[in-house]
C-alpha cells in the first residue's frame, strides 16, 4: 500500500495518489523548516539561560550568573537537602528515580523538583508529567504536607498570554500560557475540542514534550496530551468527569457505550514447566498509566506457549477469594486497609477459563496496588507454570492479611491470570510481540518490570503482551496456534504494536533470509490478527555470541533499520543497553542475555522518544494540504 512522507496509508487505486503524495512532501518539506527555525530560537534561549544571562533564569530570583536548570537528581535523594544552590530546577527522570526519594514524593513521575529561597524558609514544587503541580514549605526542622495547586498554578512558573492565531504545537518552552478568552481560542489550532479560554502547563523532558490544558468553563475540564516536535498525541480529557465510570451491576458482561475491554497480563507463558502447589497466597503488583474503576479476573490452568493448540491441565482449583488495596513496601496493604472484591469461587474442572463478575477498584496512576488470590488443591494437582512476578506464601490464608504478609518474591506464578479493565474507548494500547526479553526475565518482577511496562505507564497507555518466554521467531508463525487466538472478540485489539523477535533464533547456522522470512512471517499475523500499526525493534546482544552468530545479529539488525515489510519505525534496542554492539552494558546486564530493571527503563525511553502510533496531521497541515490540492 502507497503511504505518503508522513506515513500516512493511501489507497492502492487511488488516481490522486502522485499528486497528493506530491502535495504532502512539500507540506511536509515546510512544516519540517518552520519545526528547524523554532528549535533553533528555543535552542537559543536554553544555552542562553544555562549560560546565566537570565539571572538564574527566574525573574530576579537567584545570582546573576547561576543557571537555574541543575543537574539529574539521582536516586535516594533526600529532597529536604537539594544538592547545590539554594534555588533552581532539579529533573527526575524516571519512576524508580521518583519513588527511592526521601521523604515521598506526593505522586509518582517523572518531572521537575523546583525550589524557591526565601532567608532559611524554603518553597518546593514537584511538577509531575502527565501529572499534578504540589507545592510544600519548610525549614531545617519542619516541613508542611504536599498540597496539589493545579488549580492556581500561576505562583510557580512564569505566566505567558498566547497571541492571536498561536499554533499550539509549537509551544515546547516548559511553563505556563493562558488563553484569555473564547475570541482569542477560535483563532488557535490544536487546542482540545471545545477548549475556550483557559490555561495550558508544558513540560518537558528531554525530547518527551507534555501539554495539560485546564478550561476554565463551568466545568473546569482539563485535558492531557504528549507529543515531540515532530507530532503529538491526540488530546484526551483527563479530569474526573473525563475518567471516573459509576458502578455498574455484576450480571453485566461487556463494557457499556463509549468504553472498551482491554487485556493486562500478569503472567505470561513459559515454553514448558509446571508446579503441584496444594496450598497458596499469591499477591501481584498492580500499576498502570491510566486510571482503571471496574475489572474482571481471568484464570485458567493451560500454557499456551508449550504447543500450537495450549496444554490444558484439568482438575477443579478452589480460591478462597480476591483482594485489593493499595500497596506499601512492595507487597503490604496500606495501613492494612484492602477490599474483597471476589467471594470464594472454583475453577471448571475440565480446564477451561474463569471469568469473574465485574469488581469495582481505584487504581490511579500515581499510585502501586495489590491484587491478592488465595488458592487450594488436591495433593498431586498439575499448575502451568508462568512468569509473572508476585509474592507467595504456601498458606491460601495469608491472601487477605492486613498486616505482616511475609511472602517472598518469585518470577514465577501459577495458571495463566489476567485482568479484563474497562477504560474509556479512546485508551490507547500497545502491543509488545517478543520472548523472555519482552517478558522481562531477569528483572525483580517479570512482566511488572518489563520495558513494555514501563513505557505505557509513561505514555498513559495500556500493556498487551504477546510475549513468551524461550520463544523463537518461528515458533509466532502461525495464525491458528492457540497464542493468536486466546481472545474473544470483545476485549479491544492493541492500537499499534513491537515487533521484538529473534533472540532465541541467533544461533550457528541460521541465514539471515530465515531471520528475514520469519519476520514477514509474524508482521503479516500481527497485521491480521493485532494492529496494522507494527514497528521493528533491533536484536540486543548475547555476551556468548560467537564471531558467527554476532555478524548474523548485526546483518539482520541493518536490515530491520530499512524498515522491511512496511513497518513504520524501527527502534534502536541495542543502544539502549550496550555500547559496543557485542556485549550487555555491565549497569543493565542480568545475565548475560537479560536485562535488568534499568536496562528495561533505557529500553522504554528508546520508544518515548517518538510516539508509536501514525501522526495525525493538524488543522492547519490539512488546510494547507487542500489548498495545494485544488
């Protein structure tokens, strides 16, 4: 299929396609001169800034001289002693760094630390992606609670007023920009849908640009989006009324209007293995990037990655029932304060799937959860082994302790589980079609760790994983296997997809046009049967790679770079955890094959460096694309 300079797809029969493919590159050619000429004036004023021009960069605050902008602020830091001056901007770069701070941070992301100096007294605000603006005080002894200001944000940030006509994807200066009135708003493009007078909040982190808009109608609705200079997200409307679903009765089977069913795994299948558990406490980690008000639990005893059609082990399974509640230290529940949301069920016992009734929770996205089941059998019952990580007792009674769990964490977890969420229909989700190292085999917790993971909860999306631990690239290549076919049709297909396939396949003698006819292969069942929004990610090293196998890796690796079979990008895996193309860095290396948890993390920002779903072109792009038509 013809698609155009922007990857957009055309039809193959269309008599228009020279001339609007002509048409869109010289659109293209210029919006790509007008993105240079912006980058450059915001360049400038960034290395002006850091050069001290600006008197620390903050009105009059600061010395003249000092730059306000400081650097990464590392792991376990303690934010009540910032490194450095008294004021300025400290960066966090990613979750883990957000949650190892002392004291807590109020909400989880990434963002800017900003501290004010007034004598000894102290101002601090923890501006939040995606997320909240919190402000704090505090002396050397004490300090008030984080209070979120979203609401009257004006105190922390320079204050703009956007000129007539202003396009709003240009702006990506951090700070904030107020539309004053509803004349000013018609004249602007790429404001949310309805969006009057207002205020828009940027931030930034490195080139992960984050729009939040705050209308200041009756309502006071707000709106989030993330984007680069090449293109963002669409808008999505992220205030209560946005999010919050009202409780719905249990008979119901399916999500209602305006809402789909997505899949979350929190396990995935093992090539082979089994457990004989006759008595067990499982809690799983929950932490998703958008919010989630109403689940169903999916549990069945099969393994869909030890044969084409699914092993299935039979004999009934009795849970004592299902807990939720937020989590503190791993695997507590908050002030021992959690929720039965399932009474005690039983499994069929042929094997075939449970399907709880819908269950009302609160999971938000600045916050850690814990789904907790309880379980009993019979002495010699056979459990699919999967890898998903949880904490795990042998007493099915410690599920729903409220205080003193003392299960120990493991890899592995019985039956294949997972979670039907109802979100709103707009929810983007994305599809990760891989092996142990989209599994995350070597993190602490596989799956919950996994890069795929951590790039939704950044991305405000949902993980789908098509990932098997051991597999390899041809063991995906056909379309009836049960592993394509595990869903039925209500549960929502991924928005786009990662093809990351191949590890387990570099091995002596192997030629590259078998590498090659795998991947067509897998993308052609992908585009059938997921999305056919599919990328490419290059094969990481193997630090027991021979001379021959690494000269295969790197030969299929250039190739995945031209994008084969249409994909619309391939991302550059392998940079992101070693240097030399040969070896797993040592700081990301689990075992020599396997990443660890900031392997995974420098995986995910490979991804967030540009959105993985087709750009949309704006109003003015499709105003000035007409006009070039006529």
């Amino acid at each position: 299929m013809a698609t155009t300079p922007l990857g957009l797809e055309l039809p193959p029969d269309s008599t228009k396609i020279s001339k609007f493919a002509e048409a869109h590159r010289t659109l293209a050619t210029k919006a790509d001169a007008i993105l240079a000429a912006q980058n450059t004036k915001v360049q400038s004023v960034v290395d002006r800034a850091n050069a001290g021009e600006f008197k620390g960069n903050k009105g009059d605050k600061g010395d003249p001289g000092a730059s306000w902008v400081q650097p990464r602020l590392a792991a376990n830091s303690n934010i009540d002693a910032l490194p450095g001056p008294a004021e300025g901007a400290w960066p966090i770069w990613t979750f883990a760094d957000a949650d190892s701070m002392t004291p807590d941070l109020p909400e989880l992301g990434t963002g800017e630390l900003i501290q004010y100096a007034q004598g000894t007294y102290r101002t601090q605000y923890w501006d939040v992606n995606g997320g909240g603006l919190w402000k704090r005080g505090k002396q050397a002894a004490w300090a008030t609670t984080w209070t979120r200001i979203d609401r009257n944000p004006m105190d922390a940030w320079n204050y703009t007023r956007l000129p007539v006509g202003q396009d709003i994807n240009l702006l990506t200066i951090p700070g904030y920009y107020g539309v004053w009135s509803d004349t000013d708003a018609d004249t602007m493009t790429n404001l949310p849908v309805g969006f009057k007078g207002g205020l828009i909040r940027v931030t930034r982190m490195g080139a992960q640009i984050y729009h939040k808009a705050y209308r200041y109608a009756n309502d006071h609705a707000e709106f989030t989006r993330e984007g680069t200079t090449a293109g963002f997200f669409g808008w999505r409307r992220t205030d209560a009324a946005g999010v919050v679903l009202p409780s719905f009765p249990d008979i119901s089977t399916a999500p209602r209007s305006g809402f789909k069913s997505a899949y979350l795994a929190l396990n995935v299948p093992e090539t082979s293995g089994t457990e004989t558990n006759t008595s067990q406490s499982i809690r799983f980690p929950l932490w998703y990037g958008v919010p989630i008000k109403r689940l169903r639990l999916h549990i069945r005893n099969w393994s869909t990655g030890s044969s084409a059609a699914g092993t299935v082990y039979t004999g009934a399974v009795n849970f004592t029932g299902a807990w939720f509640g937020k989590a503190i230290a791993g695997n507590q529940f908050k002030d021992g304060v959690r929720k039965q949301v399932l009474p005690a069920f039983t499994t069929p016992a042929n094997g075939s799937e449970y399907v709880s009734p819908w269950f009302d929770v609160d999971i938000q996205t600045n916050g850690r959860d814990i789904l907790a089941l309880g379980f009993t059998t019979p002495a010699g019952h056979v459990q699919a082994k999967s890898r998903g990580g949880c904490w795990r007792t042998g007493s099915a009674a410690d599920a729903d302790l409220a205080t003193g769990y003392t299960g120990t964490y493991s890899n592995f977890s019985p039956f294949d589980v997972w979670l039907e969420a109802e979100v709103p229909a707009a929810t983007p989700i994305v599809a990760g079609v891989g092996d142990s190292n989209t599994a995350a085999t070597g993190t602490f917790m596989p799956v919950y760790d996994s890069w795929l993971s951590a790039y939704c909860r950044q991305a405000s999306a949902l993980p789908y994983f098509m990932a098997i631990h051991g597999a390899t690239a041809d063991t995906w290549d056909t379309k009836t296997d049960a592993k394509w076919n595990r869903f039925t049709a209500d549960i929502a297909r991924p928005d786009s997809a990662i093809h990351f396939l191949g590890r387990n396949n570099m091995q002596p003698g192997v030629t590259l046009p078998t590498l090659q006819a795998n991947f067509k292969a897998v993308v052609d069942i992908i585009r059938e049967k997921l999305t056919p929004v599919v990328y490419a990610a290059t094969i990481t090293p193997s630090n027991t790679e021979t001379p021959e196998v690494q000269a295969l890796r790197r030969s299929y690796n250039t190739w995945l770079a031209s994008k084969p079979e249409g994909v619309h990008d391939c991302f550059d895996f392998v940079s992101a955890v070693s240097d030399d193309d040969a070896t797993i860095r040592a700081a990301d290396n689990a075992d020599g094959l396997h990443f660890k948890i900031t392997g995974h993390e420098k995986v995910a920002a490979k991804v967030l460096e540009r959105p993985v779903n087709p750009r949309v072109l704006t109003q003015t792009e499709t105003t000035a694309l007409l006009a070039l038509l006529a």
